[in-house]
C-alpha cells in the first residue's frame, strides 16, 4: 500500500479545545462590563477597550516576530484579554496614548521578559495598570462623569476613597449599595457594575473555563475580614457588603486572579491564594494610605504561587496505602 | 445502588455504537501467520523449533525463560518457513519473527483438567497453576503480563478478592462487551478456576454502566461467591488500580502491587482463556478482537489466530474507506499506531483502529497555561502539568519524586489539555530512561 499512516503517539483523539477558544470565551465573558461602560461612561469607554486590546495584539505580535523571530507565531488572544482588562481598569477619561504605554508595559515586560504566555510570574495586565498608577498618579485618580440619565449621582470619588476620607456614613449616604451592585457609581470603566461581570463570570463557569474556588475563597474572606471590624467600628471600617461592590473587588476576584497562568490550579492552592488576596485586600483597604488594594493583593499572591504550588502539590493515589494495608 | 467508580477521569466519545451489535465472527485461516516470539510483558521465551519443522495447532513452539515468561503455541498446523527479526510495534526492537505456513487444522492440546472442581488446595496449586503458565496464557486487556505471575505470591499470601476486568473503558472497543454476552458462562468459570487457585471467597465482574446486555448475561451465572457489579461509565475505569478502588475502595500502594492489598484483576478474555486452557486444555493461540473505526468499511467482532497479518483482518473488515489516515492495535487513548499492516496480530491486541485522515491532525504542542484540567483529569492524584515541565527542564530525578513513575499512561491529561501537550510521549520517556538506569545499575 502506497499511503502514509500517521504514527502520531496516544492519546489518538482529543479534546477540540484550544488555547485560543478559551481567550475567546474570557473577551466575551467581558463584553456585558464593556457594554455597560459604554452606557455610562460614553463611546470613550468603548474606544479605550478597543485600543487597549488591538494595541496589545499589535505588540505582542510585533514582538514574537521581530524580536523573539518566532516565524510561526500565530495570536492566541491571551494579549487581547490582558490589553481590554488594562483598558477596564483604567477611568473612561483616561487618555489613550497612555493606555498604550500601560499595554506595552504590560506585555512586553510583565508577559514577554519572561517568555511569554504560561511564563510569566505576575499577572500582566495587574503590573500595567500598577506601573500607570505609579507613574501617572493624577491621571488615573481623574474620574470621568457619569453621563447616563438615570445617574444621580452627585460626587466624583469612588466609594472606597469617600470611605476612607469621609467614613461609612456619609459614603452610604452618597453611594446606595444597589448603585453600587448595578455600576451607577464611580471607578475604573471596567470594574463599576458588578453585576455585569457576575454576568460574564456566569458564562465563563458554564463554559467550564474558570476554576470558581479563587473567587469563592478571595470573596469569602473579604466578607468575613470586613465583617469583624465592621463589627469593631462601623464608621471607619465599612459594611462588607460595601467592601464587596465598592471598588474593584469584582473584577479583580472573578477575572484578575482567576488568570490561570499566575494562579494555582489544585484545589488546595486555590483556596490559598484566594484567602492570601482576600487578606491582603483588606489589610490594604483598611490600615493602607490606598483605597483600594485588589491589585496589589493579588501581585502579591501571584509571587507566592511557587511557594504555594509547593505546599499544596496532592497527595498521589495510593499514598495513604499503607494504612489500608494495616486494616487489611 | 451508587455506581462504583474513581476519582477524576474523563469522558471520551464512547463510539462503540460501530461494533457493538455485530457478534463475534471467526475468520478463516490465514495463508501464512507470523508470529512474534516476543509476546508477553517479561522474558520473551526460547524458541524450540527450527525451520523447516511441522508443527500442530496448539504445539508449544517456545519455552518460557524465567518466572515472568510463558510459552508460544503454534497457532495453526503447517511448516515453519522462515525465522526472521522484525521491528515490534511495542518494544520498538528488531525482534524474532516465525512465519509458518498454515494448512488444514490439526490440534495439539494439553491434558483437559476436566475435574479441576474436585481438586484439593495442593493440586490446584499445581495443577492449575502450571495450567496457566502451561497454556502461554497473559493478560489479554492488553498489558500481556502473564497471568499465573500473579498467583506466585497469591498463593502464599491471603488473596480477598479476584476481580474480572470488563469495563473496556477504551472508547470503540467492543470485543470485551461481545466476550461477555456470547460466553458469560464460561467467563464465570474461568473466574471460579481462579478463586479456586488462590483461595479467595469473593469474585467480582466489573462491568461499566454503558455495557446492560453483557451485565445481564454475567448476571444469570452469579452466585454467591460471584458478583457482576455495574461500574460508572468513565474513562480510564479499566485500570487496575481505578477498577480496584471502584469496587472494594482498596487503593494500590504507589509502587505496589494489587496483591497487596489482597486483590488480583484480570481481563474477562483473559478469564475466558483460562477456562478454556483448563477444561479443554487449549492453549492461547486464538483471541477476539474489534476492527473497527470511521476508516473502516464494516467494522466488526472478529476470533482470529495469533499471528494473522493486520491487512487480511482490514480485508475481511470491508477495507479502509479512504487512503491514510491512522492504524492503531488497541483503542484510540492508548493504542499503538503502526505503518506496516503486514505486521500481525499479537496475544495482546485487543483491536484494530482505523481512524480517518480527517481525524489525524498534526499535533503542535503550546505553552502550558496552567489551566489545571489535567490535574482534574488525573485518576492517580498526578500534576501532569507540573512533570511535563519537569521532564522538558530534564529533571528527571525531581519528575520521579513527584510520581512520573506512577503514572498509568492513560492519557487522560494529553486528551484534555488544551495546549495539546503530548504528556504521555514525555512521561514514557522518562519511565524509560529510569528503567534503562536503574536497570543497568542492579
């Protein structure tokens, strides 16, 4: 026989997933934010997502063809997810020029200096929006106006910083919670409606493409942290419920750590780090000179991953054998 | 009733609707069959014919070597015309090859132990035992490991359960499933003979959920000492050690063996085998098997001879539907491509698999993205992702510490990863690399 059998080695069939699909599931896991930021903040919103991710393909592919001479790279979306979560953390009237520095940070040094997608330590697009805050303070402290009807809103600071100047009281008084729950508030373009990225999550947990226990445990933790020193002092600490929907908890809990790359992927690590950013969170929002600390707690744990992989690696089948045998 | 089964896995396409419903079918003797010297897990035996001989159906041709070997059987009456090396699909080593040319049957059997039930605990120790081994009989899942090896401890030490293997987790396969509804009877026995040598007082026939016909006709046969029991349908459910801990939730030692925790697993064709060798003192030279797959015309449940060349079964199967495409002996998780379908039949091939090109694509691994699927995937508790990094970083002294060594090659983790990292391929070259170190050591 003349024809050529493939020797390919087992396993002979396969999942049909791939990289890419999942990339592609997480961008429009994020569509409902996206959309609700055009609702509120205008079409600003919109272009800044569009360039945030299209930028951050750009470089990624400029990068892998000229200056790492991979000839076969083909664009996986991972760029794409980092460069639109850059673009939601960042206020609608941020400017884009900006955003583009933050994306190239982003991935040509957060995600490239260490080999590209599956190697890098920290997760890119949280080490963009750091590296803007540091170095564009004022810029991305400016919060663009609410610009839909129904918005009634009357003042111009995030609910965290209202709370940490002005305390509970008057914050609550300002913001209600389900302002908060729904986005009519302020903040990043991204992070403002909760409810939209539950919607997103929703659909990524239906598409099994996202492990549920680190935002189960991040969020746990928050509730319960808070919780105890809204008990201590309700004024200067803040309700959980607050805590919970009032800055960028939701997105940093359901889409930032929840990056497969920099987070743990047995069950055990994931609880972990899940509780570590849940702590590290309120340590920051409470005792820090920040508001907000979402994305400096899960920087944090991204850099304990390698010490949590290893306290949590499973115990291999048969381990606890030796019992068994005792018994027998 | 809760359906037995492990944890983790996964669950393939089952695709066994192609050869499930078409019965068992014998197939006329090929022309010429070559048969492979080397085909049990352990020492190839000594070949004790030379060329030019005759020999019968059923003559014993090669001589065991050693605890872990067992003999050959001729499995057709002719001459033996040549006496060749030829690369193995599985040791992947030039290895001796006898080509005898067959004509009409003529049969050279063993003594029938016919009375074996009568037997006291001696005799079934020798007798039945030497039975086993005398008949060339290995475990015909596919692991080839000859089965009286596993009643040299058993015999010594207290054995709780034996446990018949017919969960034919892999997906398309159906011959175990055919086995089981065409010969319940004599699988029964073959378990009976079994508990018989090692003096266990419970058998169980595991049978997973999507097999009713084949549970049902185990069923009729049960008694008190023999207890077909439903698995979940879920791959790899046939693993011994997943089997083990679905039915009793005994888990192997890592590094040990079922016999210490008490427990033997063999296939259900393996039992059939047994039976067999005992009551009619036929040796293993015949087995069934599915040829099956989309590339191929009329996929069926064929009984053939050791040594048949692959192309005739293809032939008789209706041939390929198209040119290419993939030949794989065994199923499609764990099989073993080939490229010469003038190789032959083995004691372990359980199936022919042919898939089309259209379903053979180039595989181009990725970067890992630590998504975990295959942790989740994993019935051992492995990290494949983790020893996939360790053996490509060539930290093959970490990888064994973390269990490379443990794992079963099911491939549970490459099917699911979506990097389409190939872990078996990296995994099997670490065991390999171990077994060729320390074996040179000792």
């Amino acid at each position: 026989m003349a024809t050529l059998l493939s020797t390919s080695p087992a396993p002979h069939i396969r999942v049909k997933d791939t990289v890419p699909k999942i990339m592609r599931d997480v961008l429009i896991a994020l569509i409902p934010a996206v959309i609700f930021a055009v609702y509120a903040f205008g079409w600003n919103a919109l272009w800044l997502c569009v360039i945030g991710a299209l930028s951050a393909e750009l470089i990624e592919y400029g990068i892998m063809r000229f200056l790492r001479k991979k000839k076969d790279f083909r664009p996986d979306g991972s760029a794409a997810v980092t460069g639109l979560l850059l673009a939601m953390n960042v206020s609608a009237s941020f400017s884009w020029y900006l955003l583009i520095i933050g994306v190239l940070v982003a991935i040509g040094i957060a995600k490239h200096t260490y080999g590209g997608i599956g190697n890098n330590p920290f997760n890119p697009a949280l080490i963009g929006r750091v590296f803007l805050v540091i170095s564009f303070p004022v810029q991305m402290s400016v919060w663009a106006p609410l610009n839909h009807a129904a918005s009634t809103l009357v003042t111009s600071a995030t609910p965290l910083s209202i709370l940490k100047q002005k305390g509970f009281e008057e914050a609550a008084r300002q913001v209600s919670l389900l302002d908060m729950f729904i986005g009519n508030t302020q903040g990043c373009l991204g992070e403002v409606s909760a409810l939209a990225l539950i919607i997103g999550f929703i659909f990524l947990l239906w598409r099994k493409r996202v492990n549920p226990i680190i935002p189960i445990a991040y969020i746990g933790t928050v509730l319960l942290f808070s919780f105890l020193f809204f008990m201590i002092n309700p004024n200067q600490f803040g309700s959980p419920i607050f805590h919970l929907l009032g800055g960028g908890l939701m997105i940093g809990a359901l889409f930032m750590a929840t990056d497969m790359v920099t987070s743990p992927a047995t069950m055990k690590g994931a609880f972990i780090y899940g509780i570590g950013c849940g702590i590290i969170t309120m340590l920051i929002r409470l005792f820090g000179a920040l508001p907000e600390g979402v994305s400096f707690s899960i920087l944090i744990m991204n850099a304990c991953k390698p010490l949590i992989d290893k306290i949590s690696r499973p115990k291999p089948f048969g381990y606890v054998a030796p019992e068994v045998k005792k018994n027998g | 009733m809760a359906i037995l089964s492990f944890i983790g896995g996964i669950h393939p396409p089952e695709r066994k609707e192609l050869a499930k419903g078409r019965p068992i079918q014998e197939i006329p003797i090929p022309k010429s069959v070559y048969l492979f010297v080397n085909q049990n897990t352990g020492k190839p035996p000594a070949v004790s014919v030379k060329k030019g001989d005759s020999v019968k159906t059923g003559q014993k041709i090669a001589e065991a070597q050693g605890p872990v070997s067992v003999p050959l059987h001729s499995p057709v009456t002719g001459v033996i015309s040549d006496i060749k090396k030829v690369m193995h699909p599985i040791t992947q080593k030039p290895e001796e090859l006898l080509v005898i040319d067959s004509e009409t049957d003529q049969f050279d059997f063993l003594e029938p132990l016919s009375d074996w039930k009568a037997y006291d605990k001696e005799k079934s120790h020798t007798l039945l035992y030497e039975r086993i081994k005398e008949a060339g009989i290995v475990g015909l899942g596919g692991a080839t490991f000859p089965s009286h090896f596993k009643y040299l401890e058993a015999m010594k030490k207290p054995v709780d359960y034996v446990i018949l293997n017919g969960a034919e987790c892999e997906p398309y396969l159906t011959i175990d499933d055919r086995m089981m509804v065409e010969h319940p009877a004599q699988i029964v026995g073959g378990l009976e003979i079994l508990l018989k040598i090692c003096g266990a007082s419970k058998g169980y026939i595991g049978v997973e959920d999507n097999k009713p016909e084949a549970f049902e006709a185990l069923k009729k046969y049960a008694n008190d000492r023999i207890e077909p029991a439903l698995v979940k349908t879920k791959y790899p459910q046939g693993g011994e050690k997943q089997m083990i801990y679905a039915l009793t939730k005994r888990s192997v030692p890592v590094g040990g063996f079922p016999i210490h925790i008490g427990v033997i697993v063999h296939n259900v064709a393996t039992a059939f085998a047994i039976y067999e060798a005992v009551e009619k003192g036929k040796p293993l030279y015949e087995r069934g098997l599915t040829v099956t797959g989309e590339g191929i015309a009329k996929p069926g449940n064929l009984w053939v001879r050791v040594g048949t060349p692959i192309q005739e079964l293809i032939t008789y199967a209706g041939g390929l539907h198209s040119e290419g495409g993939k030949v794989i002996l065994g199923g499609p998780m764990m099989g073993v491509p080939i490229k010469d379908l003038t190789l032959p039949v083995m004691k372990g091939t359980s199936g022919i698999l042919v898939l089309t090109p259209e379903m053979v694509s180039e595989i181009n691994e990725t970067a890992c993205i630590n998504c975990g699927r295959c942790l989740m995937a994993c019935s051992l508790r492995l990290e494949p992702n983790y020893l996939v990094k360790l053996v490509k970083a060539k930290k093959f002294e970490e990888a064994y510490k973390y269990g490379v060594l443990n794992c079963c090659e099911c491939g549970s983790c490459a099917y699911v990863c979506p990097s389409k990292i190939e872990h078996v391929k990296h995994f099997k070259l670490a065991k390999k690399l171990h077994a060729t170190l320390k074996g040179g050591k000792k």
